[in-house]
C-alpha cells in the first residue's frame, strides 16, 4: 500500500484511523491533540482514555473515533527532543512502528499520522519527517496498509538543505517554462514554419491514442520485460513504486490498459531505470519528461543522480507543490 504527503486537517481524514500526538497522561493537550479531543468529543475521548493511561514514550493505545470520521483514534506520547543524543530517534520510531502495529491488528486498512513531536516537543522538522518517513518504509515493506502523513508547513522540509540547494540549481538550469516564449520562437524559426497556427499544431504533444498506435509492443509486456531484466520481483517493484497492490494487478494484466504518466515515472523510479530508460518506459505509455514541467525536471534530476527512493522523492515533490508518484 502507499505512503503519501497530504496538507489537511487530520481531523478531517477520512482513514480507518488517524493518531494523536499525545502526552503521557492521555489528557487534552493544545495543537493535534487537542483538536482531536475536541472533533471527537471532548467528554467521550476524556472517558476512553482515562482506563488507559498513562503511556510511556513510545508506547500506543487505540480507542474509537467517536464523532470524527475515522473510526479509530491511536494515541501514542512522542518523545520531548533534548539533543539528539538522549533516544529520542528511537523512541520516535517506536511512536510511528507501535502505531501502524496497533492499526494492522485492529484490521485498518487506512492510517493518518500527524508529524509527532514536531510542536512544542520540539523535534527539528527535518529530521522528524525523516524518521517518519523511514519508519514507514520499512513498516509497509512487510505490510499492506495505506498511509498518510499529514503536513501544514511545506517550506520546512527542504529549507537549507544541501538537496534543495542542489534541485535549486537543477531546475534553474533545466526549467523552461520562463523561457516558453522564447523556446518556441526558437523552435518555429528553425524549423521554418511561417504561421501560428502550423506551429501549435506541430509543437502540440500527440495525445495517448495517436501514441499507442506506433509502439510495437504492449506496455504491460515492456513493464514484465523490464522487471525480469532487473533481477526484481513484481512485489518488490510496485511496493517501491508506491503503488496499490490491484493497481499494479491491473496494470500488470495489460487488456489495453495505460496508467497515468506519474505511475509510470513511478514504476521507472521502482526500477531504477536510466533517463534513457525511463524515456523509453514512458513512451510505451505514450508519454514523455519535459522541461516545461517543473515536476518532470525534479523526477530527472533523481534519475540523472541515481537517487530511486521514491518517498523522498515525493518529499520534494511535496515541497514544490507537484501531484506526487504513486498511487492511492
């Protein structure tokens, strides 16, 4: 199942459950946990956690989601960040792993985390998403389960970064869109065409059905060819790819059908394919990276660098405000 970035109000997720950044004693607290309490009922969650606590760090305890539309509510204490050097990493896996083992017990399908620790906790926002990020990971390699993280501030998860000065520099120098006007006058000049109208019409992309007629083979027999020639397992790649398991199903038994350009980028990213590669993957599916999308330059510059871990990629993604890779 895959793993997503969302701008929401977690009271608001409509998932099997979502979790609470709580405190020890399981009482309402300010900031998530409070809005929880009080999307919920503040009398009901008050009365349901009240046998339950205290919790340590760490530790995670369900109760039903009373009025919120999740049907549960997992409540796990984050730890308080001193240093870095006092466990807190470990104790912050432990909020996200006993969570998502809480939620697979209790046959949830769907999960919502908030950013734990990330308030007045204090844990930086950067390394925060990381753990998270690489806790989930690892969780959903052995587990089928949808899961979202629920962000608000964006800027925080590249700001001052040495990845976001490096894309920074990337997209300056392969973006085009500022340049769009003077890209296509260029283009129209030099292959002499003499009015607007031929020139949309050849700088047009064809559309799918005009594409598919030209491929010589399927894109469910590409995609088989390539997973084969990878040494991969067709579970290992749509796991890497982010991408449902009766997704992967449909694409997988081909019937005509074509996925959408970003689960393809996302099946090449799985793959680890070349940019060579991964153009001639997309063209099976009758479409193409370009330059004037500033998401198709952030998805080249992780191939051209060998970088294939796609929930990072999606970070950035995130970031830029760009759809991410996968599917939900």
């Amino acid at each position: 199942m895959p793993f997503f970035l969302i701008r929401n109000d977690i009271t608001k997720m409509e998932t099997d459950a979502i979790v609470n950044a709580a405190n020890t004693a399981l009482l309402m607290g300010g900031g998530v946990c409070g809005a929880i309490f009080k999307a919920a009922g503040v009398h009901e969650m008050t009365e349901a956690c009240f046998p339950l606590s205290p919790i340590k760090t760490g530790e995670a305890v369900i109760t039903p989601g009373f009025a919120l539309p999740a049907r549960f509510v997992i409540h796990t204490a984050g730890p308080v960040y001193h240093n870095g050097k006092s466990g807190e990493r470990d104790l912050l896996q432990l909020c996200y792993h006993n969570s998502l083992l809480l939620a697979v017990e209790h046959h949830c399908s769907s999960i919502a985390f908030p950013l734990i620790s990330s308030g007045i906790f204090g844990y930086p926002k950067q390394e925060a998403i990381e753990v998270a990020r690489s806790t989930i990971e690892d969780f959903l390699a052995e587990h089928e389960i949808t899961v979202s993280l629920v962000l608000f501030d964006k800027e925080s998860l590249l700001a001052g970064t040495k990845l976001h000065t490096s894309i920074e520099h990337y997209i300056d120098e392969h973006y085009l869109r500022k340049h769009k006007e003077v890209r296509e006058l260029l283009t129209i000049e030099a292959m002499g065409l003499g009015n607007i109208e031929e020139s949309q019409s050849v700088l047009h992309e064809p559309n799918i059905e005009q594409a598919l007629s030209h491929l010589d083979e399927p894109f469910s027999d590409s995609l088989r060819t390539l997973i084969q020639s990878k040494g991969k397992t067709e579970v290992e790649v749509y796991k890497k790819a982010n991408i449902d398991r009766k997704l992967f199903s449909k694409i997988r038994t081909g019937g005509g059908y074509v996925p959408s350009k970003r689960t393809v980028i996302a099946l090449a990213i799985a793959l680890e394919l070349t940019l060579e590669e991964a153009d001639n993957l997309l063209e099976k599916a009758g479409y193409a990276l370009s330059h004037s999308s500033i998401s198709d330059v952030i998805i080249e510059y992780f191939i051209v660098h060998k970088h294939y871990k796609i929930l990072e990629i999606n970070e950035v993604l995130f970031s830029y405000d760009q759809p991410l890779l996968g599917s939900q």
